[in-house]
C-alpha cells in the first residue's frame, strides 16, 4: 500500500459532492498499483471511478489495471460527471 498517495485536485469535491447526495464513498487512492480512486455505492449498485482533472492522463499501471479489469470503472472528471454515472444528475 502506498503511503503518500497522489490524488488529483479536484478528489475532495467530487467525493464530497458524492456523500451529498448520499452516496457511500471509499476512498481506495493509497491501494495504488492502477487501482481506481473511489469505490461509490448508491442505491443499491457500485462504481469503481478513477478520478482525473480536465487534463490529466492515466497512468501506465492505471492503463493495465483498468485493460484487465472485467468489471466496470469510469473515468470522472468533475463532480456532474461523476453524478451523472450514479445516475444523481440526469
């Protein structure tokens, strides 16, 4: 497990935003390895979701984890993005 986890700027809001509306957030960014930012359960289903700011890029083992995984994760960039996905925000 990493210690000092990198997150991306905009991580607090879009999870805060996702408690909001009454989500359950795991935080999962210190697991590292490619693995996705936060795990996100909401009425009844989770989402994996990697977050990224407007220009952020995937990382090499990012890339590799999200190829193999065979489950669904998505890349959110911004709070409305990741609402939309948990179907919050149509």
């Amino acid at each position: 497990m990493r210690r000092n986890a990198k997150v991306d700027a905009n991580h607090a809001v879009i999870v805060a935003a996702l408690r909001q509306v009454g989500a359950s957030v795991q935080d999962l960014a210190k697991v590292g390895q490619g693995c996705p930012d936060i795990l996100v359960g909401y009425r009844g289903q989770n989402y994996l979701m990697e977050i990224k700011t407007n220009k952020g890029k995937a990382t090499l083992p990012q890339i590799a984890w999200h190829t193999f995984w065979q489950g669904q994760v998505v890349v959110v960039r911004d709070v409305d993005e990741a609402l939309h996905v948990i179907g919050a925000l149509r």
